[in-house]
C-alpha cells in the first residue's frame, strides 16, 4: 500500500515525501513540473537513500490518474499539486479555477472511483481574509479576496459536500500560513520561479545577491515596529503535520480542520535581523508603500492541531533563518544551479 503524493515535486510536497520515506512509507508522487525541478527528486533520494515513484502527468488528465490509480494500491492521498501565486490567479483566474478546483475535482472521481477515501488537501490561510482579530481559530468566518484564495474555498465547500454525500470519506483540510526555511541538509527547499512574491526568498535572493534591496510593504500598520506580522512555520514542521493528518484520517476522522502556524507573529523587520544574524550579511532595504490587498498581522491559534492530532511547531525562527540560508547559499539558483 503507498500513499499518493500530488505535488510531490514542489517546495512542501517534496519535504513532506521525505518525512513521509523516513517513516517508512511506499510514495508515488504525480506532479506535472509546472511550478518545480525534477531534480527535487533526485535530492529526495539522496536524503532518504529510497526514491518515490514519480509519475509526470496533470491531476487533470483524468486517464493519466487511472492508469496511476491501476497500477498502485493507495491507502491515501495527499493533495498539494494547484497554482498558488496570489497576484498572477487575478491575471489568470480561469486557469486558478481550472487547475486548483477542476484538478481536484477529477483527482476525487478517480479515487471515489478506487474506493480511495482519505485525503490530506493543502488549503491556506487565506482562507480567512481579512480576520476581525487574531489569532485566528478554525471557526472564524471564511472569505476570498483573490481567485487564488477563492480557489482554496471553493475546494474546501467542495471537500464537505463529498463528505456529506459519503461519510466514508475522511478528509482534513489543512490551513498553512506562512512555510519557509528547508530540509537541514541544505538540498531542497523553496525555488521560486522569477522574482519571489514572498519575503522568504526575497530576502535569501538580496542575501546571496541575485536581487539589489528588499522592499519592505509598509511601516505604519498598527504592529510592532509598523511592519507587516505574519506566522512563519518552518517546512518541516510543516510537512510532519501532514503525517500526523494522515494518521488521524487512518481513525476514521470524517472532515476535519486544521490551522498549520506556530501561533507566533513576527515582523518583516524581525524576520530581516533574524536572517543578518544568521548570514552574517546585511540585508539592503527601502520602505515602500503597503501592497495592495497585505493585512497587518496574521497568525493562528493552532491549538486544536495540538490537541487533536498531538502536532505543534517544533522548531524556532533561528532553524527557520538559517535552513533557508543554508538551502539558498548552496544552491544560489536554485535547483538549476
Ligand atoms: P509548489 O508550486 O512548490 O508545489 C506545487 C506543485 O504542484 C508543483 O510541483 C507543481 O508543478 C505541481 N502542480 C501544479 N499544478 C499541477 C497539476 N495540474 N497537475 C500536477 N501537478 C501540478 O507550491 P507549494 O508551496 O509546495 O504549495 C503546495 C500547496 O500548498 C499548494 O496547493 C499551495 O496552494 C498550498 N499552499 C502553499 C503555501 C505557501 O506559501 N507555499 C501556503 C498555503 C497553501
Ligand atoms: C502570501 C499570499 C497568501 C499566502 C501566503 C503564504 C499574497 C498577497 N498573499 O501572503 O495568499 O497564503 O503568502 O504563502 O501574496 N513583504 C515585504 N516585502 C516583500 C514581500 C513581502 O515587505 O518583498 C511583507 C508583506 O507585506 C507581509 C510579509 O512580508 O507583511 C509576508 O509577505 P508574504 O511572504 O508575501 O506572505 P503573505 O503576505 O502573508
């Protein structure tokens, strides 16, 4: 029995195929390198001395997933294959809507056809808008205000409709909020393509000096120091609540949600002096105005994942910062290096 990975090539699926190979766990992954390395794989690889089975194909093309779903027997899928850059889905919004909702639509008829049941779905944050107050439980209400985040909803209403219709279903639908850092060993990690959207990278990018300076999007939000506050949560935290969903959904969970955060909000200012301490580089930056669309601070109580699957964050800004550091400074262009 193996454990389908879709988007196991990309920056959280590949982190979570290696937690999910050093527990011993036989994983296929399908992925249609729209968005990562092929590479990637071979890193797996060599971290875990296994490789996943890796078939290139688009969760769309529904005989591709038959022929997958033949050929392996699954106890259960972990879906992180979709689009996910906020500004681009506002550009592109049927292509969001075609491969985040149709994509996950076809992946569900193929494993309600096999009598596969559990599903781990990779939803965000975003989900909850702009929030009244923080943190932010499971129960806030839910708004769009992207088509990528509308994306995630839809997915999610879609989720509870299938599992009302079926009660055989067992579904957990897991809100990120913000993943960075990388694998310890510094061999894979996050490879944006083009000029990140995201501080993460941006600032590991200014750091090994593919970019000039870091615009830092406001200084007059009511925070800290002005700037925005978000929930960092290293990846590998991260890809451990996924094993921990899947054990809960092998329980007989039903449908079930989660927030994935550390419940800690730190600055872009923060998050800049965290990464000169551990680089040892000064980080060149400018104030700029607010992003369209930024909110000024949003973390989350993650204490029902705590609870009810035994997760929580383990490590801290300082892993964060400098598992980043050690991913981009071996790798200064990322997988193509
Ligand atoms: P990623 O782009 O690195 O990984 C997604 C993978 O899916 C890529 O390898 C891409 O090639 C593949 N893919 C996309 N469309 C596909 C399709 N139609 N068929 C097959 N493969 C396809 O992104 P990530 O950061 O690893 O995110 C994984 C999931 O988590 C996404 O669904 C994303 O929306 C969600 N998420 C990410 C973040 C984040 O900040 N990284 C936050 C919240 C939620
Ligand atoms: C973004 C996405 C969100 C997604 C989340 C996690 C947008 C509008 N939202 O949110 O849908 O769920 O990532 O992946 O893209 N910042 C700068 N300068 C930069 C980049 C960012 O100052 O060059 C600031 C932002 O204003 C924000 C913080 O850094 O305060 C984090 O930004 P980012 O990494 O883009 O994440 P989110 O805005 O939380």
């Amino acid at each position: 029995m193996a454990i389908l990975v879709t988007g196991g090539a990309g920056y959280i699926g590949s982190h979570t195929v290696v937690e999910l190979l050093a527990q011993g766990e036989d994983v296929v992954i399908v992925d249609n390198l729209c968005n990562s390395h092929p590479v990637s794989i071979d890193r797996v690889e060599q971290i875990c001395q296994r490789r996943p089975i890796f078939y290139q194909a688009d969760i769309r093309d529904k005989n591709a997933l038959i022929e997958v779903f033949s050929k392996h027997s699954f106890t259960s899928v972990i879906h992180f294959a979709g689009l996910k850059a906020v500004g681009e889905s506002t550009t592109i919004p049927l292509h969001y809507y075609q491969n985040n909702v149709a994509g996950t639509l076809v992946l569900c008829e193929v494993m309600a056809e096999h009598g596969v049941k559990n599903l781990v779905f990779s939803s965000s944050a975003t989900v909850y808008g702009d929030p009244h107050t923080v943190p932010i439980v499971e129960s806030f209400p839910t708004g769009a205000t992207n088509p990528y985040g509308r994306s995630k909803l839809i997915v999610e209403e879609m989720l509870g409709d299938l599992y009302k219709s079926d009660n055989e279903w067992n579904i957990a639908l897991l809100r990120y909020f913000n993943p960075v850092g990388a694998h310890k060993s510094g061999l894979i990690g996050e490879d944006p393509n083009g000029i990140p959207n995201n501080l993460i990278p941006y600032i590991t990018q200014v750091a090994v000096g593919r970019l000039a300076q870091l615009s830092v999007f406001g200084d007059d939000y009511n925070t800290v120091d002005g700037t925005g506050v978000r929930d960092y949560i290293h990846v590998v935290d991260l890809a451990k609540g996924h094993l921990k969903a899947l054990a809960k959904l092998d329980a007989k969970a039903g449908l079930v949600t989660y927030n994935l955060g550390t419940g800690q909000g730190y600055s872009v200012l923060e998050m800049l002096n965290a990464f000169e301490k551990v680089s040892g580089k000064t980080i060149a930056y400018q104030i700029s105005p607010r992003r369209p669309g930024d909110i000024a601070a949003c973390y989350s109580d993650p204490s029902l994942a705590k609870q009810e699957l035994n997760w929580q964050a383990e490590l801290n800004l300082d892993d964060m910062a400098e598992d980043s550091w050690r991913w981009q400074q071996g790798n200064p262009n990322g997988f193509a290096s």
